[in-house]
C-alpha cells in the first residue's frame, strides 16, 4: 500500500506533522497510533482464528488472502500441479514465428525462404540443406502484393439529405 510512496513524500508529511501538531504533541500522538494499530491487528487475527474455529478442522490450511480473485486465479493457474495442459500451450506459442511471417508476408517473401533463413540463422542449415523447401502457395498462383493499396469497391448513390427526418 505504501510502495510507492518516495523519501520526499515522507520528509513532506513529517514537517507537515510537526507544524499541524506541533513538536510537543507529536510523540504522544505517534504513541496513541502506534497502540491503535496494534489493537486492529490484535482484533483482526482473532476475528480470523475464531472464523477458522467455527469453519472446523477441514479448513484448517484456509488462508483469507486465497478469497482475493487474483490470488485464487494465480493460486490455481500457475501452481506446480499442470492439470489443465496450461504449460503446453504456453510453450505452442512462438511469437518469434510468427512475428516472423508476418514480416515475411509485408515484405512479399514466401515463408519457405524465410524457414531457410531462420534455419541457418540458428545453425540447422546445413541439416536441411539436402531436404527440399516446401512452400504454402500453390505453384503458379502469385502472392497479392501487401504494400500496394487494395482498389475500393464502387460506392453506391447515397440518398438525400433530409433535415425534417433528423
């Protein structure tokens, strides 16, 4: 709650203290916060066990920060039991791949020759060197040009303006 609050801030509040309540009322009221605080968490921890006493011994390990949505959310998803294949599709996502093709696809390249050089950027060239390159487009069909602006369709008459209808 107060992470954020930087050297300066607290210089500010401390002279802002001392001029609002002066230098002799300071300590003794420094004191009586101090002793309320301590109260409230005296009073929260035993409002928390009598709720854990009432709940019974199957909720012994219950922890009042798990009702937080986030926390539970967290708690849940990202635990070391992966019940749900969440690492695996974690791991399927290659934004460099496709970051890649889609660099490709602006720049007019085929992905087959960007396979072929990201193949011998990461040192598998000479592996594939002997295997043919497969491509996505069928042989004969030409790639639209991405950078060129597509033609707009005709545009149809618009009906005339009526100001009584608005």
């Amino acid at each position: 709650m107060f992470n954020d609050i930087g050297a300066l801030e607290l210089l500010t509040l401390g002279v802002l203290a001392v001029l609002v309540f002066g230098p002799d009322k300071l300590p003794k009221l420094i004191q009586d916060v101090t002793r309320t605080i301590r109260k409230i968490r005296e009073f929260s921890d035993s409002a928390k066990e009598d709720i854990r006493s009432e709940l019974g011994p199957q909720f012994k390990d219950f922890e009042f920060e798990d009702l937080n949505p986030k926390t539970f959310v967290r708690k849940q998803l990202m635990d070391g039991n992966d019940d749900l294949g969440l690492k695996e599709i974690r791991e399927s996502f290659d934004l460099r791949k496709d970051l890649a093709d889609v660099t490709d696809a602006v720049n007019g390249r085929t992905p087959a020759a960007s396979d072929t050089a990201n193949s011998a950027a990461n040192g598998s060239a000479g592996a594939s060197a002997g295997t043919p390159s497969t491509s996505l487009t069928k042989t004969g069909d030409t790639a639209p040009d991405l950078l060129k602006k597509a033609p707009s369709p005709a545009q149809p008459e618009r009906p005339p303006f009526d100001s009584d209808a608005t």
